[in-house]
C-alpha cells in the first residue's frame, strides 16, 4: 500500500481507503463488516470514510465498535454531516454542527475526528455560519482537519477566500472513469489551494469491475441484487454501457489486473487524488482493491481506455443529486 499526503494537512492516507455508504450497519452482515475492516489493516489500508446518515448512524456505530481495540494513531477517520438524520436534524447551520459532531464522536468511540466533511453545500445556512462553526470544532479539538464533498467550485473558492476561519484540505467527489466531471473545474482549483480528492464510487457502484454482463442477470452476491444496496444502481441494466466495459478485460488481462484494480488504477493516476474510497461485503474485496495501490498505467493505456469508453463517459451535469456517497 502506498500513502500519499491529504491536502496542506499532515495526514497521509492509504491510496485505498474503505467507506460504508450502504454496507456496514446496513446491507452487509456485522461478522461479515468486522471482517473487511480487520483485512483492511492487514493490507495497509488506515483510511476509513463514513458518515452520520449511513444507515442512520449505525455505521458509525460498527465502525467505532470494530476500530475501538486498535491504537487511535494507526488509522485516519473521517465522517460527514449535512443529510436528515432519524431524528430531523440536517444541514451546516452553528447549532447542527455541534450537535451533530458530538452525536458522531459517541457514535465512533472517539474523541476526535481526523476528517469532518460537510456531505453537500448547505443553501440555507450563510456560509460564514458554517465556517465559523466549524473552525470551533477544531480549536476545541474535536476536528483535526475540515473536507466537504460535492460543492460547487464558487463555494469552494468562496470559503477558501474567507478570512480567519480553518482551511478545507479535502474534497469528495464522485469520481471514476465514467464520471469525469470534477476534471472541468474541482480538480483544477483544488490543486492549486491545497486540496486533495478523496474520491467515492471510482467503480461506478460495481459497474467497472466487469460484475454485471449485458444481457445478463446481476450476480446474486452484487449490490445490484441486493434490495438493501441497489439504490442509484440503474446503469447497472444499461447494455450499451456493459458492453463497452466488458471492451476493458481484454485490456486489463493484458496487464495482468482485475477490472477493479484497473479503474482504481485509472482514478488514482491523477496526482490531486489522495484516496480511492472502496466498498465491500467481503474481506477477499478489500484485498483485491488494496492491490490497486502501485500499479501505473502508461500514456498507451490510458488512451485505450479513451477509446474504448469514449461515448459512455460523462462530463456534465452536477454529481451532488447522485445518492449520499
């Protein structure tokens, strides 16, 4: 596994890194969750993503239970907020910032978080509001660093702008071979403000790993079938799109990867991009993303890639609507 640095802070985070959007206290079975976390270790993944709402807190919950017995500096945890929570609080407003951080850091077991991420742009709060209450929870110590997911460049560089208030050192967006869109203009200002990606969905919810087959039913074992994971899974039925990934096996054999490794590969070729967020339900999951981490693909490949894709790749259009990821 490598490691590179989040943004101007002094993390530094394994290329891989693992989420729970949907799986963990949802979709996937405890002993099965406790077991792609404890392989996570094992393959040197120490970044793990999660958020408030994920089913509702609890995965915060399994998250802080499985990494309760391991020292709190061998690993890099970050959550969210912004969603409605089962009991009605949403947004970036002072008072939900509080209350929602100290809900979280009970949920996980912790005292702070290394990565408070606000999950999309409040346009309800005044932005100032928001800055100011989050630069609070870091000089109290609750936070180490501030990451957003999903914000239009203007807000981002709004806030940047902003005087005497803590620094985003991280943004989370949408991001694969599929979806491109934050090379248009996230990437580019990110880059020169000290933001790093921590990019979610770099295979396209399972889509790029080959799983699902034009024509074919999906896997009994893949999100797709599953009726507590197949949310935001519509592309999964589009043929058109399955055949043009299936075009990439040929490739990926040839240079001895997975379809997995290969689009993790592709996302983590952009130096701005600090982290891959993957999901699973099974430790031999991890392993094989975790695997990822190192290969490099040469200017051929990646023009391959171009022209085997081309038509089915998507450039515009805001991700934010695209699910809670």
């Amino acid at each position: 596994m490598r490691y590179r640095q989040l943004g101007s802070s002094d993390l530094r985070v394994s290329e891989i890194s693992l989420g729970s959007w949907l799986t963990y206290g949802g979709g996937v079975p405890r002993e099965r969750a406790e077991a792609c976390i404890a392989k996570a270790f094992e393959v040197g993944i120490t970044f793990f993503d999660t958020a408030n709402v994920y089913a509702g807190g609890r995965a915060e919950e399994l998250l802080g239970e499985a990494l309760a017995g391991r020292p709190r500096d061998s690993y890099v945890l970050a959550t969210k907020l912004y969603f409605p929570m089962p009991d009605g609080g949403r947004g970036l407003s002072r008072e939900q910032i509080f209350a929602q951080l100290d809900a979280s850091l009970a949920r996980l077991r912790t005292d702070y978080v290394d990565l408070y991420q606000c999950h999309r742009y409040d346009w309800e709060t005044p932005l100032e509001e928001t800055m100011e209450a989050l630069t609070e929870v870091v000089r109290q110590g609750k936070v180490r660093y501030l990451g957003f997911s999903e914000w239009p460049v203007e807000k981002i560089r709004e806030a940047t702008e902003m005087a005497g208030v803590e620094r985003f050192v991280s943004s989370q967006p949408q991001y694969s071979m599929l979806w491109r869109g934050p090379e248009r203009d996230v990437i580019p200002y990110c880059r020169e403000h000290g933001i790093s990606q921590i990019v979610w969905s770099p295979l396209a919810q399972g889509i790029l790993t080959g799983k699902y087959r034009p024509g074919e039913a999906p896997p009994p074992d893949s999100r797709a079938a599953s009726p507590a994971m197949n949310a935001f899974m519509a592309k999964a039925s589009d043929r058109a799109l399955l055949e043009r990934v299936q075009r990439l096996r040929p490739l990926a054999d040839e240079l001895g990867v997975t379809m997995a490794q290969l689009a993790l590969a592709w996302v983590l070729r952009e130096p701005n991009v600090a982290s891959a967020i993957v999901g699973a339900s099974r430790p031999e999951q991890v392993a094989d993303n975790a695997a990822a981490s190192g290969i490099e693909l040469d200017a051929e490949t990646l023009r391959r890639i171009d022209e085997i894709l081309g038509p089915s790749v998507a450039w515009e259009g805001p991700a934010s609507s695209r699910g809670l990821s």
